[in-house]
C-alpha cells in the first residue's frame, strides 16, 4: 500500500450495507491504471465509519493535465481500525482487514 501514497483518488465507494470502504487510486497516471483500496472487515461484518475535515470535490493538477478526489496521503493502524488521510479529509474506518495490506 505504501507505494500507493502520494497517488491521487478518482473514486470513494462505501456501499450501503457498509460491508467495505473503498478508495480506488492511480497507480500509473500515465497508463490510467487503478488499484482499489479497501477496508473490511475479515468475517463479512459491517465496518464503521467516521471523519473529520471532510471535503470531497474535484481537484485540477495542471503537471499532469487530470483531475481527481485528491492524494491519498497515508493510511496508518489505529485502535480497532484504520486512519485514511488524504486531500479528502481524514477518515477512521473500524475494522481488521485491509488490501492490500498495511
């Protein structure tokens, strides 16, 4: 997941059953390529969701001519959970799975 840090956002998915949250980022901005991020939780249980600053809108980079949700800036553990932090805000997803793997 790591080298995915710094790569911008083109979509935030977390369907209503809350079975997942989804981020799905540019690998290779060039080539268009994506990898989707989720979060989960390993027995199919809901997740919870919560954020702060959140500010989710279209962003212009002229170096490269595209525009996206932001960058993903990191992804760290916390206390039953995930932080996401990227241009779109922060958000703490409460689960025990992600993937590709912190």
């Amino acid at each position: 997941m790591n080298r995915l840090f710094g790569n911008n956002v083109v979509k935030i998915e977390a369907p209503q059953d809350r079975s997942e949250l989804r981020f799905v980022v540019l690998d290779d901005e060039e080539e268009f390529d994506s990898i989707n991020v989720r979060f989960f939780n390993s027995d199919n249980s809901p997740i919870t969701i919560d954020f702060s600053e959140l500010s989710i809108g279209m962003l212009y980079d002229p170096d490269t001519d595209s525009t996206s949700l932001g960058e993903f800036e990191y992804v760290k553990s916390i206390e039953n959970g995930f932080e996401v932090f990227g241009d779109f805000g922060i958000v703490w997803v409460y689960c025990d799975s992600s993937s590709p793997k912190l």
